[in-house]
C-alpha cells in the first residue's frame, strides 16, 4: 500500500480526490491506536529541542491566537507552563523517517509537501480562527483535540492571499470532532478552522501539501517569453487604437498557440517533477566508488525515493535521457523494458538485474551500470541505513 493510500484507508484514493479533495474537510477515525507512533513522538521532539540548532521562526510560540516574538524563544518553558503552543516548522528536514515518508507523498501526488509540528497543552487554543492557503493533513500522534472546522468565504485562496484580513464565517462548523491518537482530518485550503487541546498535553503532525494553480502556471509561461523578441518590443502608443489593439490581439493569439500545445503543458509537468529533491544527498563511501558492491551479486540496491522517473528515447538504438528532480543522465545499449524495471522497482538485488538483462556480462557491463547510478545518487548500496524504514539492512 502506498503512503497516500495508507493515510487515506479505509476510503480509497479515488473516492477522495472525487469527493472530499478541496470540496470538503474528512475525518478518518484510525483503525490502529497511535498508528503513526513510528514517525513521531514527545521523545523525537524533546531531542530536537536539546540536541538540533533549531532557531526562530522555524521554533516559534504561538498565545492567545497569535504568533510571539522570536525573543520569547529564550523563555520557551516559561510560555509553555502559561499555555502556549510549540510549533516546529519543516520538522521532516530533521527526522529522517519524516523526510522520507514526505517524499513519498510529494512522488505520489506530483506537489510539494511539508510538515510542522504542534504541541499544545490541555484546554488550550494555539491559532484563533484562520484558513491556510494550502491544503492540509493533521495527524493525532498524542493526546486529544477537538477541531471545528467552516465553510470557505473565499475560495482558493492563493499564498499572499492570508486570512488575517478576513473575518471567519459566523454560522456553525460543518465538522466537529475529537482527534484521537492516529486519527487524520483532512482540511481542504480556504476553509476557516481553529482547534482546542483536550484533558492532556496533544502533539500533532501538520502535513501540508502545495499544489500549483492556474496563475502558477501563468508565471512559468511568463518566463518563458522573456526570451521572445516579439513579447519584450515595445507595445504601440496607447493613442494609436487601431495599431495597440491589433498588437494585444496578435501577443494573446500567440501566446493562447504556443502554450496550449501539449509539448509545452508536458514541458511544465517535467518542471515541476524538477522541484523535488531526493531524501539524501550524500551515501559514502560508496557515492565515492567504494564499497558498492559488498555481497558481489547478491548486493541490495534500494532507489532515492525520487518522483517517476522520465525515460526519452535518443536516435540511437537503445540510448536514453533520464531526467528526475532536476537530475539527468544518459544512459545507452541497455533495452528500455529492463531500464524501466531498474527505475521503478524500489529494492533489488544484483542478481535481479541479471534476470532483466540476461544476456549482459556482469563484471564487464552491469557492475558500470550500477556503479553510475550509485555515484549519480539515484541507488543506495544495503549498507547504508534505510532511512525510510529507519532499519539497518543485515
């Protein structure tokens, strides 16, 4: 089951997106109490705050529905004892079983995704009413808290377009539920929503996930014509009607050509395909050339956790263009059904790839081959911990 799809149980990935994906908030009551104790916990958080040099705003206080002061940072258990929430921006970049759980979702869902967490402290209320500008899921890791969630009055609201400015609906929420430990609520953007802690302490899991609009679009077109001539010259004086409206009209016939096409709407695709990054960077020795391959043939490669990857066929026969996260190669004489097997399996042996190319020379052909995608960064050798599992292969 994929990460999506395990969030979402028991409801199907389609009935969501069909149903409730920026429609309508969802409360999934969990099946497993502390389903998601593996990802995150008090001891995880209290590590960060002794151990990781994490400093303002990515650490911030939030009290009585706003955000404090960085300097109230240096009195962090003093607001805590008066009630104030604990949030911890981009926690994924620091727990590696997040990074990695996030990059799965964003290779599913093609978007962006971030988490933050929340602490927040019996009977107390972090945000006063507020819709974010992107949509999110809350994960219930510790205690309880109830949520109300209402109606959006403006709708999609973009990311400079806060709700600071806005007042909140005043008829009742349409949900109104008590976060458990592993429950998720989804919370479509636009909609206004606040959340008060129960009886105890509650630790929670924000996954954000920002999705491209219309006007994302709009701006990537934008600078693409920056290198059109025909689009920097000089527009007709204003007075000159005939002539001015003439020049528009042709600019938008152009324009409505050339980025309608589908060559140019799969060229944005690749772009944002090229956003994401891959969990690690670094994996030494054996990025370096060493160590590849410590069990020869029975040697485990596991992929980056890297978004599809997209294979272009080059005039030559069997020769490629691999591009993923803004990554590219070029690989060649290798079929394309067995280049495909080795990009999309998530674990592997040497011995498996010997069964997809059964007529290739192991010492002489299919060690280079690894060896390069080792060095590029896109395997990991099995000596290197799993960060996704967060378990030590033997």
């Amino acid at each position: 089951m994929n990460a999506l799809a395990k969030l979402l149980h028991p409801h199907t990935v389609t009935e969501f997106l069909e149903s409730y994906w920026t429609k309508q908030a969802l409360l999934i009551p969990a099946e497993e109490t502390h389903q998601f104790a593996d990802l995150f916990s008090w001891e995880q958080l209290n590590q960060l705050l002794n151990f990781s040099p994490l400093q303002y705003p990515t650490l911030r206080l939030a009290f009585d529905g706003k955000v404090m002061d960085a300097a109230e940072n240096q009195r962090l258990a003093h607001w805590l004892q008066q009630g104030a929430t604990l949030i911890v921006d981009r926690v994924h970049e620091w727990v590696p079983v997040l990074a990695a759980w996030t990059a799965a979702l964003r290779s599913e869902l093609g978007y962006t995704t971030q988490i933050n967490s929340y602490a927040s402290f019996p009977h107390k209320q972090g945000f006063s009413c507020h819709y974010d500008t992107h949509d999110v899921f809350i994960l219930q890791i510790e205690g309880c808290k109830t949520w109300n969630v209402f109606s959006e009055t403006f709708k999609f609201p973009l990311p400079d377009q806060k709700s600071v400015s806005l007042s909140p609906p005043e008829e009742s929420p349409y949900l109104n539920c008590i976060l458990a430990p592993g429950d998720v609520l989804y919370i479509p953007r636009g909609h206004w929503h606040y959340a008060i802690a129960g009886e105890t302490p509650s630790l929670h899991l924000t996954l954000g996930i920002h999705t491209k609009t219309g006007i994302d679009y709009l701006e990537w077109c934008l600078d693409k014509l920056r290198s059109d001539e025909n689009w920097r010259s000089s527009l007709p004086l204003p007075h000159e009607t005939a002539r001015f409206q003439q020049h528009l009209q042709q600019l938008s016939q152009s324009f409505c050509q050339e980025f309608a096409r589908p060559a140019r709407i799969n060229e944005y695709s690749q772009y944002l395909n090229s956003l994401g990054k891959p969990v690690t960077k670094y994996s030494l020795p054996q990025q370096m050339g060493w160590g590849i391959f410590p069990q020869d043939k029975l040697t485990q490669f596991s992929n980056q956790l890297f978004p599809k990857v997209q294979i272009f066929e080059l005039p030559e026969i069997d020769s490629y263009r691999i591009t993923t996260l803004g990554k590219e190669i070029f690989l060649k004489g290798i079929p394309r059904v067995a280049l495909e097997k080795i990009f999309q399996t998530s674990e592997f042996t040497g011995e498996d790839v010997l069964q997809w190319l059964p007529d290739f020379d192991w010492e002489t052909e299919l060690v280079p081959l690894l060896s390069k995608l080792v060095r590029e960064g896109i395997l990991l050798v099995n000596s290197q911990i799993d960060i996704r599992t967060n378990e030590k292969h033997q």
